[in-house]
C-alpha cells in the first residue's frame, strides 16, 4: 500500500515501556510530518500517562489496539519482540504501515509471518537498527560500504546492565534478561557489518562469560569478521567499538547519541517509503535476515556448551 498524500501520516504507539517513554513517544509527537494517532498499552495507567503527556488518545485491551490501528495510518512498537510479531502482523493485515524494533521477532517462524502480512497487503516497513539512522553511524556505514577491499571487521558491544552498581531501567525487561546481549545488541551489529561486507555465509558461535556470545562471520565480500556481544559484564568492561581493516587502513565507527534523533531519522524513512513506495534497505525482510542469523548462532552456541 503506497501513501501518495503529504498529508501528515498518522502513527500510532504501541508500549508504554522506558523505550516508549523516553525516545519513541517524544520524537513521533515532535515529528513535522506525523501526528502521534494514540498509545496502546496493556495496563491504562501508563497508556493514559504516557498519552496525556503527548497529548493524545489512550487504548488498552484487544479492542482498544484495534481501534488505534483505526485511528492510524502507521503503527510504532516499542514492545518485546515476540509480543511486536503478532501483532504488528495484525496491523499490516488491515494495511497499517509499520515502524519495528529490534529484532522483529526472537523466533525464525514468527519473523517470517510477519514478512509474509507485509508482502500480503505491500505496507512499508521499516525496522529502527539504532546506527543505520544515527547521522553519524549511518553516513559512516554508507561511506564504507562505497569502498572495496575490507579485509576483516572486528565489533565489541559490552554492556554492564545486570552490573549492582549499574542503574538502568531497561534491565527489567523480561525477555532481555532471557535472550541476552546476542538478541539485544546483536541486531546492532549486524546492521552495520552485513551492509558493509555483505550477508554472512557462513557463522560460528561460542558462549562466554554471564550472557557474553563470541561470533566468527564470514560475509559474501570474502571479508570475516568477528563480535563480542554481552549485557551482563561488570561495568569496568563495558564499552562499544568496532573497526574496519583493509586496502584503505582501519577506520572505525564513530560515537553517536541522541536516541530521540536517531529515531526520528527512521521516521522519515518510513513516511518515505508509505509515500513512494519504495522499499527501505532495513526493512522487515532485513528484520527476518537478522533474525535467521541470530537463532543460528544461537544454536551453534548451545551446541559448544
């Protein structure tokens, strides 16, 4: 489904969690070109918290996501992954573009259904990997996947979450705590590996320590690379990095920030793609490639332990 006006496009916000709080709420009500249509959440103080600072309609319940896909033309999530297929499955089926988190789903099943609503109806898509939006990371990304002769890529991603002394909101989240820094940061890095070096052909897993997943790929471009992935390390070893080595030298990825920008950037990308109907290059199908690797891995890992 094309959206041809520049009318603003209506999104809807379904979660009302610390991720909906704090980025995806603000920057949808603050975007020029949208309208925040409403907030879906499973318990209505929150929806009616979160809703009232935006100053928009609050839903709760099976009926009440109904009638926000009603009021919407876009639908955002900012739910657990295995919660956001479903029912952003069920959104695409009455024609609502959407705008996904990370990973789309934590199963290769569930992402694939959810392609399979989105081919069904030819909404637009588009899945918020943090560093393909973030100017910087993002201008990076296109500008290394311009240059030939990458030999190797080497990525950290480790965080101190669960550390005592490590105060973070986010380490509530049930299925974060479950699946780990392979399914939480893994997307991450993977987002900016795979356009840069190709898909992978290849990939071996190992357990580390907590909840730390060591990766070897081997990408399309003949180039390997290699990634460390953890939530749950002390908070002296925390830190994120990642390099690129090749004909060119070694250039690594430069800092970002801002959440709410970076979000707001994939916002255009969505009300792009509904408006020409052009495809984004991280899109649900880039969600379920994602997703096929990290269930891989996941596998191969489980089977050294």
């Amino acid at each position: 489904m094309t959206t041809h006006s520049a009318t603003p496009l209506r999104i809807g916000l379904v979660g009302t969690g610390p991720w909906a709080r704090n980025t995806q709420a603000p920057a949808l009500a603050a975007h020029p070109d949208v309208v925040l249509s409403g907030v879906w959440g499973r318990r209505s103080e929150p929806a009616r918290a979160l809703a009232e600072a935006h100053g928009t309609t609050a839903y709760t319940g099976d009926m009440g996501i109904d009638e926000l896909f009603a009021a919407s033309d876009a639908i955002a999530f900012a739910v657990p992954p295995d919660v956001q297929a479903p029912l952003a499955a069920r959104a695409a089926a009455t024609g609502r573009h959407l705008l996904l988190d990370k990973p789309v789903a934590t199963t290769v099943a569930g992402a694939r259904g959810l392609v399979r609503a989105v081919e069904q109806t030819g909404v637009a898509s588009v899945v918020f990997c943090t560093l393909r939006f973030a100017p910087a990371t993002s201008a990076w990304i296109a500008e290394q996947a311009a240059v030939d002769g990458w030999f190797t890529a080497r990525a950290e991603w480790i965080g101190a979450l669960y550390a005592p002394d490590a105060a973070n909101e986010y380490a509530a989240s049930p299925w974060r705590r479950e699946k780990g820094g392979l399914w939480d940061v893994g997307p991450h890095v993977l987002s900016v590996l795979i356009p840069v070096l190709g898909d992978v052909t290849h990939l071996t897993a190992a357990r580390g320590r907590a909840d730390t997943t060591h990766l070897i790929l081997r990408h399309t471009s003949g180039a390997s690379s290699t990634a460390t992935l953890a939530l749950g390390a002390p908070v002296g070893a925390a830190g994120t990095s990642m390099e690129l080595r090749g004909e060119q030298g070694v250039v690594t990825l430069p800092a970002w920030s801002d959440a709410v920008g970076s979000f707001r950037a994939a916002v255009d990308a969505l009300v792009a793609s509904a408006r020409t109907g052009e495809p984004h290059p991280c899109d649900v199908r880039f969600g379920l490639r994602l997703t096929e690797l990290l269930a891989e891995a996941e596998e191969r890992a489980g089977e050294q332990e």
